[in-house]
C-alpha cells in the first residue's frame, strides 16, 4: 500500500497559523471572562445593603398597663443601683408572664426566647437546660404571676419580703429575693451576676 503524501510546507503553515489563531483567541476569552468577574464582585461590595429602621421600645411605667414592646426586646442591664437593677429584671419577667398565652405557639416561642435574656448563661442553651426552663420555670410563671402581684396587670406591682443577703450594693455578686405571694409562703427567686451581659443580674433559679 503506497505511503500517504506529506503535506507541504504551505499547509503545515497555516495549520500553525490557526492553532496560533485559536490559542490567541482563548486567552483573550480568558482576559475577558475575568475582567467581568472583577467588575461583579466590586459592583456587589459598593452595592449599600437596606437594613431596618430600629423601632423604639415601648414600656409601661410602674402603675400603668403593661403593652407589648413595639421594638427589639431589651433586657435590663447594669446601673448604679443594684436594688433597683433586681426590681427591673423582676418586673420584666412579670410583664412577659402577663402578655404570655400558653396555648399560642407562636407568642409562647416569642415569650419564651425573651424570657430566657433574663435568665443567667449557665443556666440556658443546652437543649436540655431550655427544655426544663421551659417546663419547670416558664410555664409555673405564666400561670401564677398574678399571685405575685398587687394588682393583677401591673408588673411592677410585686412586694419583696426579704433579701439574702440582707444589704444588696455594687459588691453583691448574688442575691435571693423572697417575694409576698397570694396563700403561700414567700417564694425565692436566685439572681446572680451574669459576666457575659456586662455583670448585670440574671435569673440563676426560682421558686415562683
């Protein structure tokens, strides 16, 4: 069987130049495909991205009707006057036990996520320690709050019969109140210092 003829010079030039064609081709594909990308990404990172307006909160004075917070909840922190940051944890724990309806998942979920800002970190976050916050302190609070209070929907209307230690300052790192409760004896409630929240009281156990 006779060879196959070689090509010649001229073809094998200009199959060359096509290669060489094709190569120049693809990089400047490449070139371009990346220029893009660069383009999208900067184009992204100077995008502004809408955030939402912060609602105040709204809170009843001691004496008022407690209405539901039109904002983020916020927690009681730490002032000056330790007595005084007790009675505000105290009272928001009240005020979610009022507006709480048990049988409303989704108001008891909302309630609950709340309640547990007042809660000390040791004592939530494992799904054990939320179950049994849940059950043994949360539910027994929404349906007795109002056994703790002079006026049935007054948050900040509850007495304190005691305190242990008996003397609460700024060196208190934790204290018992014992609250004046409807045909019982005074139930106490445990508050500790909580250094994850800047040292402010949290709710370590209770009693209610």
């Amino acid at each position: 069987m006779p060879d196959a003829p070689s090509p010649s010079s001229a073809e094998a030039a200009a199959v060359g130049s096509l290669v060489a064609a094709l190569r120049s081709l693809e990089a400047r594909v490449a070139a371009l495909e990346a220029a893009a990308g660069v383009a999208r990404a900067s184009a992204a990172v100077a995008a502004p991205v809408p955030t939402a307006a912060a609602e105040p909160l709204t809170v009843a004075a001691a004496g008022e009707a407690p209405t539901q917070a039109a904002g983020p909840y916020a927690p009681p922190g730490r002032s000056a006057d330790p007595m005084a940051d007790v009675r505000a944890v105290l009272r928001a724990m009240f005020d979610l036990a009022l507006h709480t309806t048990i049988t409303d998942s989704a108001n008891l979920e909302q309630s609950f996520e709340q309640f547990k800002e007042l809660v000390h970190s040791e004592r939530k976050g494992s799904p054990l320690l939320n179950q049994e916050l849940l059950r043994y302190k949360f539910f027994p609070l929404c349906e007795r709050a109002r056994s703790y209070l002079a006026r049935a929907d007054d948050p900040a209307s509850f007495e304190i019969d005691k305190t242990t230690p008996d003397r609460v300052d700024g060196n208190t790192f934790a204290v018992r109140v014992f609250l004046k409760a409807d045909r019982r004896m005074p139930p106490p409630i445990a508050l500790k210092r909580d250094e994850r929240v800047g040292g402010a009281f949290r709710i370590e156990n209770s009693s209610l």
